[in-house]
C-alpha cells in the first residue's frame, strides 16, 4: 500500500501546510474529546449528586469550554483537509490527463476508451474519498481511541483492562474484512472498467447495432456486464455491512454490561463505582466504538483507492510515448521531405514497411498507391509523429523526424484522414480547436476549401452548432472541414490519407475543388482511392507488401506495364481499398 500511495507525493506535497496542520490538530481533538466525559463525571459526582452547588458553574463552565474548543478545532480540521484533498486530487487529475494526452496512438490502439475514461473520473474519485475521509481520519480515530483509553485507566484501570479483553478478536475480524474487501473493490473497479468501455464502444457504433438489428444481443452482454458489477458490489456492500453490524452490536453489548455491572456497584462501599464514573465510562464506550463503527467505512475507502490507485499507477507507468526531440523547424518551412530506408512494426519481426525510400519535393504533390495492407496508413502515421519507433532515415528540410519536437512537426504537417472527428461545439471550434489562430488565415482557409458553402448555409455562419460527433453534416462535409481545419494552421506539407474516400456525389465536386487548390500551393503527399486525385500527382508511389515497386508519373508507369498499369486495369476505385496499416 505504501508504493503505492507514493504516487500521490508530487500532488500532495503543494498542499502540505493544510494536511500539516490537519496532522497537529489530531491530539488536541483527541485531548479536548477525552475530557469531556472526566469533566463530565466531575459535575456529577461531586456537584449534582453530592448537592454542591459550590464550583459548579466553574465545573459546567470548563466542560462547554471542551465542547466548544473541540467544535472549533474539529471544525477548522475537517476545512484544512478537505480543501488539501480536494486540492491534491485536481493536481491528479491534471498530471493523469497530461500523460494520456501524450500517449502515442498505438496505446490508445490497443486500450477501450472507457477503461482510460475510468482511471481519470471514478478511480480519482476514489482518491479523493480516501484523502478527505480515510486517511488521516484514521489517524484521528487510533488517536481518539489511544486517548480515550488513558482517560478510562485514569479513571478506573480494572474496567478498562475488561474491556480490552475485545481488543484481540476485534483485530482480527477488523483485519479479515479488511483483507477480503481489497479483493472484493479490484473486482468492483474491473467490472466498472468493463461495463464502462463496452457501453462507450456501443453507443459509438450505435447506428450498426441499429442497422443489423443488434439491440436485443448488446442488451444481453450489457446485462451480463451489468450483473457482473452489480455482484461484485452487493458482495462487498456485505462484507462491509457485517463489519458495521459486528461492531454495532458489540458497542451496544458493552455498553448494557456496564450498565448492568455499574448499577450493582453504585453506593457499596468505599465508594469506587461512582454516578458519575459510570456516566464517564458509557461516554467513553460510545467514543471508542464510534470510530470503529466508522471504521468499516473508512477501510471501504482506502480499499477502493488501493485498487484505485493500482490501476492509475498502471496508466502513469506507461510509456508508450512519441520521443520527444527538441528540435524546431522555421516557421515558414519549406516542406521537403525524404525517406531512406524506412522499416516499422507493431510488433517486433513483422515489419509493416520494409525499407521505404523517396523523397517529396516542395510544392510537388506525391500519390502513394497500393493494395489494402501495403503500408501506406503506417506511412502517414509515422508522418504525422502518431507512431514511433521507426528505423531509417525520414528528414523533413533537413531534420530527422525523431529529433523535431512532436509540436514542431505537427505544425509544419497538416494531415487529412478518411475518418474525420468533429466535436460538438461550433464550426469555428472544429477549425480553430480552440487556438487562438490568426483571423485572416482562417478566413482563407475557409474559402480555399469550400468550407465557406458550409458555413453559408446556416444563419449563424461558422457559429452553427454541431451536434455529437457532426452528426448534422454530411461524410463529405467533414472531410471539406477537416481540410480547412489542416489548412488554417499553414502546414508546409498536407498529407491526405484516403481523404476522397466514401464522399457523397453532393460534396464531392467541393471537396475536389479545395484538394486541387490546396495541391497548387503546398507540398502534398496523397493515400491515393480515386483516379482523379491521381492523375493530378507529379509521381506516384507504388507500395506493395510495405516496399516500393514503383516510382514515376502516371503516363510513365502505364507505359511501364507494371504493378500499377496492373491497379489501373482492375479499376482504381474498386481495388484499392482504405488499408488501416
């Protein structure tokens, strides 16, 4: 548990001060809570019962003056440490969506996103629970029961060794729930994980599972998912009520014993069982079993963040990043680019590309052609600084790729995907992305690439609102705002990666429009899918199997009578398909 914890130093340690004090004010609410029942005892015994009214009201008077100093104190404890908690656990949160945030896209490949999104909500939420109301609340509660027990042997040394006879099978029980109820929070948080990631994928694809009548089947493995944490939960909520109810009902066993036993001491001889001390010694039992009852709770809490925090730890310690060079490239770069020798896999001895080399040219438009599963999505993903770890040489003006800072790149590279995400907010926003980006440029890029027809045929211009993922334009549409998105940041290359693919007749002429005005300007490298796009390529680039074949101009490599008069005589459009890799 303590490796553990220790993920938590570099967020806590801002807020030291408040836990510092936190820490501090613990004996003097355990000194001034240990009071109360002696001084308590005091007004009975020798005031109220003895019929002294002499002294009494300085007697009463220093009992409200515990109560009141243990309000206060407590008071200002339970601020200090909430606010520290609270505090600590957005410095968290901050530094977990950071490092996920620049986890390279492999991770993200292979991990649901709804198992990501728990680490981030649920899981620091456990943490949060933990630091403001497990922790140090814990250290107050042994300091509650340490001082309450030097009270009671203060006060009667016999009585207190009776009841610590408990002590031991209260240790053990205490630690067997505690034990099993770490088992039982890594089961719930799995099966949250589970539920949650299935949930997001489904809703995601939601229009397939409508289309191929798949409701009545996602409801089926929903509610297996569902069972499956709900299980996992009701077990645990009973271990933790058995807790609660064991030592509720041992507080309440004690505390009619001590009646019992008190009311037969009372008024024998030498006096030694008091009012007033049996009074004392019910107060103090509630005292000591209080913070045991609360105990359960208390174990809940860290036993879920110990789970928690295991699963955070796992997504900190993960390292599958883009390296980050330090280069930069200047701001108005040329956008030459070549490739020597590229190789890359996902997985070691199975290379996806297999010695890759060409160069681009600035201002020439490249088309790179090929089978589905001949690498050209990995190009552009290695490009694009999405993935890491390739070997050879790809330089851009000059640079190598892995020495240039992943934003430097991603400035000087504007890329296009088939796939396009918008987000729900407004045109502008799925431009901008929330930059700051310079007015001027923005309306150019918007009228470079049709984006302006879009805009125009809402009242609000670029301030129409999107709905979920742009579910309110069409396929076509998001492919003209994701090329306006690329060029409104002035990337010296554009790479369009099957860009024209599964575009609607009604977009289609815009979006080739753009294309064509965008490749009279930059350094381009297309995933070529439509003739059209490339005939309009200064060379083409043939990959087959992660190797290139060919290199030459359209004319040139008809002639040839090769790999791509071969693509060309199967019929562009029906052959190459989008490759994912």
């Amino acid at each position: 548990m303590t490796s553990r914890w220790a993920l938590l130093v570099q967020d806590v340690k801002p807020d030291l001060p408040r836990f510092t004090f936190a820490l501090v004010s613990i004996p003097l609410i355990s000194a001034l809570g240990a009071a109360q029942p002696v001084l308590l005892k005091r007004v009975l015994d020798e005031h109220l019962v003895a019929r002294q009214a002499e002294g009494l009201w300085t007697a009463a008077g220093l009992y409200l003056a515990a109560v009141l100093g243990s309000f206060v104190i407590e008071g200002l404890y339970t601020v200090a440490l909430a606010v520290a908690a609270e505090s600590s656990i957005y410095r968290l949160r901050q530094r977990l969506v950071k490092h996920t945030l620049g986890l390279s896209q492999r991770f993200f490949e292979g991990q649901p996103t709804g198992q990501v999104l728990t680490r981030a909500t649920s899981d620091v939420d456990a943490l949060s629970e933990a630091l403001s109301q497990g922790s140090i609340s814990i250290l107050l509660d042994i300091s509650n029961i340490a001082a309450v027990l030097i009270a009671m042997a203060w006060l009667n040394s016999g009585m207190t060794l009776a009841l610590l006879c408990l002590a031991p099978p209260l240790v053990a029980m205490i630690e067997f729930f505690r034990r099993r109820m770490r088992v039982l929070f890594a089961e719930v948080r799995d099966a949250l994980a589970a539920l949650n990631s299935f949930t997001a994928e489904r809703l995601s694809g939601i229009e397939v599972l409508q289309l191929y009548r798949q409701e009545e089947r996602t409801q089926a493995r929903f509610r297996a998912l569902d069972a499956a944490h709900r299980d996992a939960n009701v077990k645990n909520n009973f271990y933790d009520a058995a807790l609660y109810a064991l030592i509720d009902g041992i507080s309440s066993m004690c505390v009619a014993l001590m009646l019992f036993w008190g009311a037969r001491q009372v008024g024998l001889a030498d006096g030694a069982v008091t009012v007033g001390l049996v009074v004392a010694f019910v107060d103090y039992i509630d005292r000591v079993f209080r913070p045991l009852r609360e105990f359960s709770g208390k174990v809940t809490f860290l036993q879920r963040a110990g789970a928690s925090l295991e699963k955070i730890g796992w997504l900190l310690g993960v390292e599958d990043r883009i390296t980050a060079g330090s280069r930069e490239l200047p701001p108005h770069s040329p956008g030459r680019l070549v490739l020597r020798d590229v190789r890359f896999a996902y997985r070691p001895g199975n290379d996806i590309l297999k010695g890759v080399s060409f160069s681009v040219e600035p201002g020439e438009v490249i088309a790179v052609v090929g089978r589905t599963g001949s690498g050209k999505s990995t190009l552009v993903r290695l490009l694009a600084r999405v993935h890491d770890g390739y070997r050879g040489s790809i330089e851009v003006d000059g640079v190598e790729l892995r020495d240039i800072s992943p934003a430097s790149i991603r400035r000087a590279i504007g890329s296009v995907r088939q796939e396009v995400q918008l987000f729900s907010d407004t045109l502008r926003f799925n431009l901008t992305l929330g930059e700051a980006l310079d007015p001027e440029r923005l309306r150019e890029a918007v009228e470079l690439t049709n984006a302006q027809v879009i805009a125009d045929r809402h009242p609000d211009g670029l301030d129409q609102e999107l709905r979920e993922r742009g579910a309110n334009v069409s396929a076509g549409e998001g492919q003209i705002l994701a090329l306006a998105r690329a060029m409104a940041r002035d990337p010296a290359i554009v790479i369009l990666d099957e860009a024209t693919a599964s575009v609607d007749p009604l977009s289609e002429r815009l979006l080739q429009e753009g294309i064509e005005r965008v490749f009279a300007r930059k350094t381009c490298l297309v995933i070529a899918h439509r003739l059209s796009t490339i005939t309009h390529a200064d060379r083409i680039v043939v990959l087959e199997a992660g190797e290139v074949i060919e290199i030459g101009t359209h004319a040139e490599l008809l002639a040839k009578g090769g790999a791509y008069a071969a693509l060309y005589a199967e019929g562009f459009e029906n052959t190459i398909r989008v490759a994912s890799k």
